[in-house]
C-alpha cells in the first residue's frame, strides 16, 4: 500500500496528540461523571470506535485504524491485540479496552480522577503509534517516516499528556507492537529484512533495544520455560535468534566505529551494556559465530573495564537481574500499576533496560517499578510447564549468577 495509508493515520494522531484534544476529552470526562466507571463508559466507546472530540476537533479515524490493522495482520503481526494463552485465540478487543476493563472492575466505584483518564488515552495512542511505526515500510522512506513518528511520541509524552513515559524512541514501538505471542511468525523474517535497509543510526536504535530486551526475554526462557535446556529454547525461537545475532552485531558494530573522543551518538558503556545483554541471552550461540567472536576479542580492551562496571549489586538496580516473557507485558504492567494508583511512572521500558549507563527514570525508581512489577505478576501467575509462575521477575542473586557465567563464557 502506498504512503497514503500511513498518512492517513499520521495526520489524525497529530491533532490528537500535538493540542489540546487530550486534555479537554478528559476534563470534560472527569467533570462530568459520578463516578471513575461512568467516565470509563465513554471512554471504552471512544477507544473501540476509535472516534474522538475535544479542543476545537472531530476525529473519526476508524476506517483508517482498521486498514492499517488489517495490512498489519496480513503480515504476520497483531499489534493492537493480545493473544489469550488459554483460550488460544487473539483478543477481540485491543489492549487498551482490555486494560480500561480490568481497571473499571477494580476501580469503577471510584470519584472520576483526570490522571487515571489521561493515561487511558495515552495509552491507547501509545498503541496507534505502534501499529503507525510498522506501517513505515508503506512510504518511499521509511526512515523518515519512523522520524515523523519519533516527533508524534515527543507530542504523546510532552506538556499535553498525562506525564507517562512509555519509550524513548520511534524503533522500541516496533519492539513493542512486536513482543506478543504470535502463532504465525513469518512477520519477523520480513521485518527484520526490511530494518536491515533502513539507515544506520536507525538499525542502531532497533539494536539497542533489541539486545537487551532479547537478554531479558531469553534469559527468562532459560530459566522458567526451557528448564534451562539451552537446546529447547533454540528450538523453540527460531524467530528470535536472528533478531538477537542482528542486535548483537549492530551493537558491536557501532562500538567498533564509535572514535575515542565521540560526543553524538549513545555512549561507549551505553553500547556495551546492551552488547552484554544480548550476551547473557545465549552467548554460546552468539561466540560461535567466528567473525563475530573474533571482533569481540579485538574490542576487548574497550569492554572490559565496562563489563566488569556491569556486576549486579543488591542495592542498586540492573537490567540484569529483570527477566521477563515478553517486553509488552512489562509496559502493560507498568500502566496497570500507574492506573490502579492513578498517578504516572516517571520510568519508561527503555530506562529498564539499562543502569547507570543510560535511562532517564532513577536507579531507584527503576528498581521500585521492576519489584512492583515482579508483585503484580506474582499475583496473577500464568502456567508454564504445568506450573504457577510470575512472567516477570526482579532477582539480583540471579542477575548476579548471569553475570558471573556470561564472563566466564567470555573468558574462555
């Protein structure tokens, strides 16, 4: 489908994003409803429509949403829904009414607050955002089209919003929209194809992300779904290890060409923590690669120093030490906790990924936001192998124990 399609949906989340819309939808809903669950009854019709009104403007994006939707889907992705596990089907509502349901039947008797409302909406928009990076591939250049992108995020989480970070750039939406469970995964082959051509400070962006959250995701695989037959997992992730083995490389990659004095760009310990996270996500699979083993060795003397800096400490947080099924479900978490307190993290997914490095949420808020985190999944387990386990877990003896085998395995 030709660039049309991906502007017919970036022109309506501009107005919805970039004004007042937002906020006067909200105000008007918390001004006059009796109570949370009233105002979320409008809200569900609003979100399910896709329709919408306030500061001067209509919008009706439905026709449009569902085109991109459907070319989204024919691809491989759902990235607006979520897959029932038990039921083993797609959601038929997007994450977004799921999420407000769950909310109006906890918090439905509630006074209507504006701060729980406005990151309802934020975080609908977050996933229109999603499903518009994937559709970057419609325009001529998808670069810029994931630059436009970039600047509707800067709009979803500045002065108009409701204070959530959800990323920190256009390339971790695709990872997002991406990290459900999908029985078909032919997507990931293509769009793997299609980042490969975009420029490289882009593929630079997508890696970062990917290595670390492919760190994290793996790591709990190992852990509580493979019962740590690394075998089992290869297996199991056939869609996985070229995304990792890509993310690594770019990674190293851009270590390799970053200069002694670079000032633009992440920083050299930013690259090498998210080198290392990809790294304890299989690093045998991942050294046995020559090449890329034989240019690890060459940067030694630049790692090194950075990877020791990298040991998990109990009272501090790390990235290493999160483990977790699929990088959605932490986001997802992280509003449900902020709606059932009405009141925003000030960490985003990306700042999870990384410790002292990089992020712009605090250490300890970062490590508040994943033990919560690990509290939630706790109390809703899901089955895995016949048994009752959190999908997210904070363990720094654990971090601590993948850290100490990722450097042996380094070393041998």
């Amino acid at each position: 489908m030709p660039a049309p399609r991906f502007d017919a949906l970036a022109g309506p989340l501009e107005t919805l994003l970039s004004g007042d819309l937002r906020r006067e939808y909200v105000d008007h809903l918390a001004g006059t409803s009796a109570t949370l669950g009233d105002a979320l009854g409008p809200l569900r019709l609003a979100m399910r429509t896709h329709a919408w009104a306030g500061g001067g403007h209509r919008l009706a994006m439905a026709r449009v949403v569902q085109a991109a939707d459907a070319a989204t889907r024919d691809e491989g992705f759902h990235a607006l829904n979520d897959w029932d596990g038990v039921a083993d089907h797609v959601n038929v509502d997007i994450i977004p009414v799921d999420v407000l349901d769950f909310v109006r039947r906890v918090r439905g008797h509630d006074r209507p607050d504006a701060g729980t409302l406005a990151i309802l909406v934020d975080y609908y928009a977050f996933h229109l955002l999603s499903l518009l990076a994937l559709r970057a591939w419609d325009t001529a250049d998808p670069g810029a089209a994931l630059g436009r992108v970039g600047g509707l995020l800067d709009h979803l989480q500045g002065p108009h919003g409701s204070g959530q970070p959800f990323v920190s750039d256009p390339e971790t939406l695709l990872l997002i929209a991406t990290s459900h469970y999908e029985p078909d995964e032919r997507g990931y082959v293509s769009l793997l194809h299609q980042v490969r051509a975009l420029p490289y400070e882009r593929q630079r962006a997508v890696a970062l992300g990917h290595a670390a959250s492919m760190g994290a995701h793996l790591r709990f695989g190992f852990h509580a779904t493979y019962a740590r037959s690394t075998d089992a997992m290869r297996d199991d992730n056939v869609a996985d290890y070229p995304w990792l083995h890509y993310a690594a490389d770019i990674v190293l990659q851009a270590i390799e060409r970053q200069d002694d004095d670079a000032t633009d760009g992440p920083s050299r310990s930013v690259l090498a923590e998210a080198l290392f996270g990809s790294l304890t996500a299989d690093a045998a699979s991942l050294l046995d690669a020559g090449p890329f083993r034989e240019r690890l060795a060459a940067q030694s003397s630049r790692l090194q120093p950075r990877f020791d800096a990298l040991e998990p400490q109990v009272d501090a947080y790390s990235p290493l030490s999160l483990f977790f099924n699929f990088s959605h479900n932490v986001l997802k978490g992280t509003i449900v906790d902020a709606l059932l307190r009405g009141d925003p993290w000030t960490v985003s997914f990306n700042d999870l990924l990384t410790g002292p490095s990089g992020g712009a949420g605090s250490l300890a808020s970062r490590q508040a936001l994943a033990l919560t985190l690990m509290g939630h999944a706790r109390r809703h387990p899901q089955r895995i192998r016949g048994r009752l386990m959190p999908a997210i877990v904070y363990d720094p003896a654990a971090g601590h124990a993948v850290y100490r085998d990722t450097m042996s395995r380094l070393r041998r």
